[in-house]
C-alpha cells in the first residue's frame, strides 16, 4: 500500500488518535476470534497476524514520511495502534 500520487496526510476522524485505525480494528477482531476458538493454534495465528500488520505499519509510515513532509509532526503526536 504505497501512498498515492495525489495523496492527502489525513489526521481527523480515528486518524486524530491513531495512525493505523484499520490494523487496529483488524487485531481486535482477530483477538476476538482467538479467545472464541481458545486455543493455543489460534493464539499463534494471531501473534503472527500481528507481525504482519507492524511489518505493514512500519514500512507505510517510512513511505509516508518519504512522501507527506509533514508526517513525522503527525507521527509525534500520534500513536501506531493503541490511542493515549
């Protein structure tokens, strides 16, 4: 997901608080579903889904601050996944 030409820095609605408010919706739902299934496979798909989804945040936002001069303002006053 590389940013776009013509891109926008969004920083309002869940983007006020967090950087990654879609990862962050993602690992809940995934944690949901491991303590549903409760076992042990599915905690282990889960610790590798978050792997995946912080490689992914981690990668975009070195994009992000390459292309929007005013993303590590916004990365200062921001967290990745968890807001506050």
């Amino acid at each position: 997901p590389t940013p776009h030409s013509h891109g926008q820095l969004i920083d309002h609605g869940p983007y006020r608080w967090i950087r990654h408010p879609m990862y962050t919706a993602v690992m809940l739902f995934g944690a949901a579903l491991a303590m549903v299934a409760a076992s042990p496979l599915s905690w282990l798909l889960w610790c590798m889904l978050l792997a995946v989804l912080l490689s992914k945040a981690l990668l975009e936002e070195r994009w992000m601050a390459q292309k929007h001069p005013a993303y590590p303002t916004y990365r200062a006053r921001t967290r990745r996944f968890i807001p506050y």
